[in-house]
C-alpha cells in the first residue's frame, strides 16, 4: 500500500504528463471544432515538432555549456519548431483535407491516417529506428520538499504549458482572429456570410493546433525519448483527453488532459495492477466516457439534424 | 522468385479474408473500424491455444477461431457502435491496442511450434506452398460467395442503406443498430478465420505483429479496390501484398528501406480519397466523395494548392 506522499508524488507526475496532454489535445479539439473531423496526423506531427526541436536545439548549441545560452538556446529551438510545425500543419491541411471538405465524413479521415502513416514513417526512414535522448538544457537534479520530488523538467513542462494555455485562452477570447475562429466553429456557412474568411481561419487553427504539437512533442520527449512513432501512442491519448473534456471545447482539452494524466499516474498503483497497462486505462476511460457522456465533461450534447 | 510469388499469393489470401471482413464493416456498413489486428490476433492465438495446448485438430479450430473473435466483435460492438463514425474510429482503435496490450501482457513471446494442420494425412507445412494456396483460396472463395450472396440479400440492402444515411434509414423501419452490430460481429469473425491461417502458416504467434499498423493495411486493400466491391478488395489484397514483397521480389530489399511501402500505403490512402474514393473497382453511384469527375477535381485540387478558390 503506497503512502501518502507517494501518492502526491503520482499527482505531481500526473499534472506534468497532463499538461503535456492538455497541449496536444487543444489541437484535436480546435480542428474538431471548426471541421469536425479528427485530425489523425496530429500526432505525428508531435513527431515532426521534437525532431525539429532536437536537431535544432543540438545544433545551435554545439559545444558549448553555458548554461544559460543552454536555456536560450532551448527557447529558440521550440520557436523554430513551432513555426515549422505550423507551416507543415497548413500544407497538410491544404494538401490532404482541403480537396475533401465537400465529401463524406469517412473521405477525410481515411487521408488523415494516410498522412499519418507517410510522416511516421518518413520519419523512421530518414532518421532511422533509433529512438534519441532530448538533452536536458539544464542540470536536471530533483528538488526535494518534504519528500515529494520534483525534477526542473517537470517545472518547465508545467510552465511552459500553463503559458501557452493561457495565450491561447487570450488568443480566443480577445482578438479579432479569435472571434473569428469561435464564430467559424459555430456556423461555417454564416460566419462566410458575415465577410470571414474561413479557409484562412482553418489554415490558422491547424497552424496554431500544430505548434501547440510541436511544444508538446518537445515536452514529452524528456520524458519519453524522441523516435519515429512517438507520436501515435501519445497523440492517442491526448485524443482521448479530448474527449473526455468535451471534443471541440478549449477548456475541455485542459481539463480533460489534467485528468487523463493524473487518471494514469494514479490509475494502475490504485488499482493494483502493473503499470505496463497504464495505456489500457486511457482507453478504458475513453470508452467509459463515451458510453456515460458521449459529450465529455464540457461538451454540449447536439442532437443530430437532418 | 517462384518462392516469393507463392509467399505473396499465400499472404494475399489470409489478408484477402481480412478485407472481406473489413469491407463487410467499413465497405457495405460504412462504419470506419480500425481493430482488425486485434480480431486476426484472437484467431490466431485461438488456433494456437487449441492445436497447441489442447491438442485439438486445426479444424476444430478454425470455427472456435470464427466464434471467438464474433463474440469479442459483438461485445466491443454493442457498446461502440452507438457511437458516431469518428469515434467509433478512435473507440476500436483502443480496443485493438487493449487486445494487443493484454496478449504482449500475458507472453510477450507468443507461442511457437503449433502443430501442422492436417487433412486426410496430408500435412500443410510451409515448405509446400501449392498446398497452402489451394487451401487459402478455397476458404477465400467460400468467403467471397457467401458475403456477395449477402451483399445481394435483403440484409446486405438494409446494410448499405445504413452506409448511405442512418436517418433515412431508420426511418424506413431499419434497425440501425442492430445492423451495425450484425456486420461488425460478421467482419469480425472472418478476421478470426484469417488469423487462424497465417497460425497454421507460419506455426507461431508474435503479439508484436499484432500492431496498428495491420489494420491500416487492411483498410488500405478496401479502400484501395472499392470499398463495397468484394473483387476489389481481393484485388486490394493482392496490390498491397506485391507492394510490401516488392523489395525482396526484385532482390532490392538492401536498397530499398522498409518503410518505402508503408510510405506508399499512406500516399495510397490520400491520393485514393482525393481522386477515386470510390476505389479502383468501385461503382459511380456508391462513391464516398463528392460527385464531381475525377478530372475536375484533380484540377481543383492543383487550384486550391495554387491559392484560387475551389468551387464548392
């Protein structure tokens, strides 16, 4: 039987591992929103984003120690790989959906996992099966308080996420652009009436969905190494987190990425089972979720028109 | 060379059995499961346990392998299937890593050396391939007819009526659900059987090959030759399986890298549904996209990569 403190410690691994859900989530559910369609590629473009971010961060920094041009450099990498995953979120978007928007539901997400497959394994091809170690920008010792460990890299996931959360809520809530986004999600077809442009409003979503991916898939892969099918597994997960808070609402995705985070750091010493069945509970929750409140916890629950 | 044009026969035939699972589900049902890697694992596995453990002939198996995956199918399905398509994608997708997750859980190993399947005396070992093709092929054309004699049936009707618009069909006095459970419970069986083949081929299961990327292929041989004509899933089986055996077919396998053909696939999955979604030997009157001709929309889709605006 596990302590309390121990248990803290599982809170406190949770809420990291579920704001770096949370991040990733707020792409599926932004799409969502708009297109309602499931991006299935945003995963890998996690992917793409801590690859880019890795070979940027190595390269900028060299050989050099300095440990706050570590830092700097770490910043300018995650820059540089937003902008890229961005820029790569709207081709796909142009390339692989828009030609579709008009079809069946079915037609969209058949490409999305065909784009999907063609980045995994890209990947894979070009940079080979070996999975590689994001170097912490700093000495990442834990800091102990009163015997709850917490490691400098979980602070910064915890910030850096807690900042982009925050933009993004001012992004939407504030501007003019984020007006738009919210009146596209509520009604393409009006808001096009009303003078928005709704193909630029979508290759921004997908753009600003994307870099949210790639901070994530830099997040993560601290934790979890950064290989070619990084994205799948986690990008799953954040899908599911998404559900759980209610698919096409902000909030929900932070809320839901919280909990499905916390749900799997505490879910398998609770329950006494081994913890290489940790992704058996996300999906156990998605299903749970779906068969109690298909609308998530946030979500509102739309009836079907004809 | 011979070799590997029986190989890949072989192989077409046990994902050719698939496919018809698949196209059964996705292709007259118009339901999107990703979660036939997991049926082929409990066929194969059943195969396993029973000619292994308990000693049972393969033809025993072969329909314990059928029933056990139609009642896992039935299972997950009377849940999920009330869900709407794209979760219903997500909810099997889960499920199919659940199966895997808890079979790697069990024996990360699998099993190996599972006796030959034999009839009459005859052994069917992997040596002998002609063998193995005419007993694949058999049981794929006993598939084939059944699942086209039900696609012409009043419940094959009733299935791509469901495809086609759930409202309207329900309010024709079909029972959508029930329908949908039906051909999921069905695709799900005939997954079973074809795992129960690739055991008695290769006489081992690996709970690692298992994985997502199985059940892509599968879609990907139903999108690819139609998806509601059996002929050209069977055709889709046999394009992707050349694909994947390419390489060593050309001996090129050291030049050419593994995920040369899974790069294909997914370009196979996003030019077939931007410029014939309706397959290769897919009907006009069934196609998934919209119904502009293929011409128009390749040039709009040039257009709109262009920037101009696409006609809606």
């Amino acid at each position: 039987m596990a302590t309390l403190v121990q248990y803290l410690q599982y809170l406190l691994n949770g809420i990291t591992l579920g704001s770096i859900y949370a991040l990733i989530a707020l792409g599926y559910t932004m799409v969502y929103g708009i297109l309602k369609f499931i991006n299935f590629a945003h995963g890998d473009i996690l992917m793409v984003g801590a690859y880019t971010g890795l070979l940027t961060y190595t390269a900028l920094l060299g050989d050099s120690t300095n440990p706050v041009w570590m830092l700097t450099a770490f910043f300018i990498a995650m820059l540089v790989s937003m902008a890229f995953c961005a820029a790569l979120g709207m081709f796909i978007e142009r390339v692989a959906y828009k030609p579709l928007r008009s079809a069946n539901r079915l037609a969209p997400l058949l490409s999305a996992i065909g784009v999907s497959f063609i980045l995994s394994n890209g990947a894979a091809w070009i940079f080979g099966a070996q999975s590689r170690r994001f170097p912490y920008p700093f000495d990442d010792t834990p800091i102990v308080i009163a015997g709850l460990s917490i490691t400098p890299h979980q602070i910064l996931t915890i910030v850096v996420s807690v900042v982009m959360m925050v933009v993004l809520t001012l992004f939407v809530n504030r501007t003019r652009m984020g007006k738009a986004m919210r009146a596209t999600s509520l009604d393409q077809s009006t808001s096009e009436l009303m003078g928005i442009d709704v193909n630029r409003i979508i290759s921004m979503t997908f753009a600003i969905g994307s870099a949210l991916a790639a901070v994530g898939g830099i997040l993560c892969s601290f934790d979890f190494r950064v290989y070619a099918s990084m994205g799948t597994m986690t990008g799953l997960k954040a899908f599911v987190a998404a559900v759980i808070g209610g698919i096409g609402n902000i909030q929900g995705a932070m809320i839901g990425g919280l909990l499905l985070g916390v749900l799997e750091s505490i879910g398998a010493p609770l329950l006494g089972i081994p913890s290489a069945l940790r992704d058996t509970i996300a999906f156990a929750a998605l299903i749970i979720i779906l068969l109690v409140r298909p609308e998530g916890i946030l979500g509102k629950n739309e009836r079907e028109k004809v | 060379m011979l070799n590997f044009f029986q190989l890949i026969i072989i192989y077409a035939g046990i994902y050719a059995l698939m496919a018809i699972g698949q196209n059964c589900i996705t292709g007259n049902t118009g339901m999107l499961s990703l979660c036939h890697a997991g049926f082929f694992c409990i066929g194969s596995y059943a195969t396993a346990i029973i000619c292994k453990t308990f000693g049972l002939p393969f033809w025993f198996s072969l329909p314990v392998a059928a029933l056990a995956s139609g009642i896992v199918g039935f299972l997950i399905g009377v849940p999920t299937l009330r869900l709407k398509g794209d979760y219903l994608c997500i909810a099997t997708l889960g499920l199919g890593e659940i199966i895997r997750n808890i079979a790697t859980n069990v024996n990360p190993v699998g099993m190996m050396s599972v006796p030959r399947a034999q009839l009459f005396g005859y052994q069917f070992s992997s040596r002998n391939k002609f063998t193995f093709i005419l007993l694949i092929w058999f049981f794929v054309l006993i598939a084939y007819i059944l699942f086209r004699q039900l696609a012409h049936s009043r419940l094959g009707r009733a299935m791509v009526a469901v495809r086609e618009d759930e409202v309207a069909a329900a309010s024709n006095g079909i029972n959508v659900t029930k329908y949908k459970i039906g051909a999921f419970t069905l695709g799900a069986a005939v997954g079973g059987t074809a795992g129960c083949f690739a055991t008695a081929y290769t006489l081992t299961v690996q709970p690692s090959s298992f994985t997502f990327m199985v059940s892509v292929m599968v879609l990907c041989m139903v999108v690819l030759g139609g998806m509601g004509n059996l002929l050209g899933v069977i055709l889709g089986a046999f394009i992707i399986e050349f694909i994947s055996y390419f390489p060593q077919l050309v001996g090129l396998s050291s030049v050419i890298p593994a995920q040369a053909s899974q790069i294909i696939y997914g370009l196979v999955l996003v030019v077939m549904m931007i410029c014939r979604p309706q397959g290769i030997l897919g009907r006009d009157k069934y196609r998934y996209g919209d119904p502009r001709s293929t011409f128009s929309k390749l040039r709009d889709a040039v257009k709109s990569r262009k920037g101009g605006e696409v006609k809606a």
